[in-house]
C-alpha cells in the first residue's frame, strides 16, 4: 500500500493541498475582481477607450507576459506528452508485433 501519515494518504493530503489553493485563488479573485473591473473601466475611459494604455508600461507587459505563458504552457505541455504517450504506445505495439511474429515462427 501506499504510504500513510495520521490515518491519510499521501493522494488524500496532495488533494487538499490543492483543493485549498484552488479556494484561496478563487477567494481571492472574488475579492480583488470588483476592484481591477473599476480599476480597468478607469483606465478605459482616461484613455478615451483605447487599449494601448494597458501595453506601455514594462510592468504591465510584463504581467501580460506571465499570464499568457500561464495559459500556453499547461496546454503545450498537455499536447507534449500526449504525444509522447502516443509515441510510447506506438513503441510497445510494434515490441509487441515483434514477439508475435517470433512466436509465430518458433511454431512452424
């Protein structure tokens, strides 16, 4: 079995772990996304409605920067290794291809 501290398993301590940042994240965002809508639509109209205010400064493209890689990467890698599993798969049905073909001949 698996290893156990205090009557849990290391998989029942890791979803927690999670389950309790997901809560803080989204604790978070509730709290903070009234502001940063007041906050943009403030932007927006000093601006008089163009985008490029949100793109001139470095620390704004900066978190754009972040938060685009935090949506590319988890997809990539996603797609990454599906295809090495895919490539894996392909691997051991040609083995398995291999030893049939062996067997088959070690019978005639």
């Amino acid at each position: 079995m698996g290893y156990v501290h205090n009557g849990r398993s290391r998989l029942a301590r890791l979803c927690d772990e999670a389950f309790w940042l997901l809560v803080v994240g989204m604790a978070i965002g509730f709290i903070l996304g009234d502001f940063a809508e007041k906050s943009l639509n403030q932007s927006l109209a000093i601006s008089l409605g163009s985008a490029s205010i949100l793109f001139t400064r470095p620390i704004s493209l900066i978190i754009i920067a972040i938060i685009v890689a935090g949506i590319i990467f988890p997809i990539w890698s996603a797609h990454r290794t599906r295809e090495h599993d895919d490539r894996r798969l392909t691997e051991r049905q040609q083995l398995l291809r291999q030893t049939t073909k062996e067997r088959i001949k070690d019978r005639f």
